[in-house]
C-alpha cells in the first residue's frame, strides 16, 4: 500500500514539473489598443532575432520579441551576428535621417 502511495505521488509531482510555470503570451494589462505591449526594449535586449543557414545566410526564421517594442523613432535593425546560434539579433535603434 505504502509502494502504491509513492508511486501516485512520485507520478502527480513529475506531472506537475512538467507544466511550464511562465506561458510566452503577453498579459491582458500589458496590452495596448488590444495590439502592442506596453515596454520598449531595452538598449541591450533583442527586439528580433533571424535564424539563418550557416551556409547560405539565409534567414529562415523570423522571431520577433513579444515581450517588449521598439520606441518610436526607433526601427528594430541587426545589430549584431551570432555565429554559434547561426542567428541575427536585431535591437532597437534611432532611425538615421
């Protein structure tokens, strides 16, 4: 009876691990118009990021930050390459007129 016991509750607790605590979704208070979240990205945090072949160079995914936006007057641009994640990261930066 005592193995049975275990057992359930060894099972109910790796159940429980296994459901991600944070959801990649963006809070209903952290929305505007319905559309866009509310922070701006910081100078240093990725507004995107583009996935790429490491032979051709060829973005093959797109990602784009759903946390945080650029400010306005800001366009989201790589800014620099990762070559051990084959990505580029793109954060936000003043339009040059």
């Amino acid at each position: 009876m005592n193995r049975i016991l275990i057992a359930l509750l060894v099972t109910c607790a790796l159940t429980a691990a296994m459901v991600p605590r944070h959801r990649r979704d963006i809070h209903k208070d952290k929305v505007n118009e319905g559309t866009e979240p509310e922070e701006f990205c910081a100078p240093t945090t990725p507004c995107a990021w583009g996935i790429y072949n490491p032979t051709t160079k060829h973005i093959e995914l797109n990602v784009t930050n759903t946390y945080c936006v650029c400010q306005q007057g800001e366009l989201c641009l790589v800014a620099e390459n990762d070559k051990t994640a084959n990505a580029f990261i793109y954060q936000c930066q003043h339009r040059k007129h």
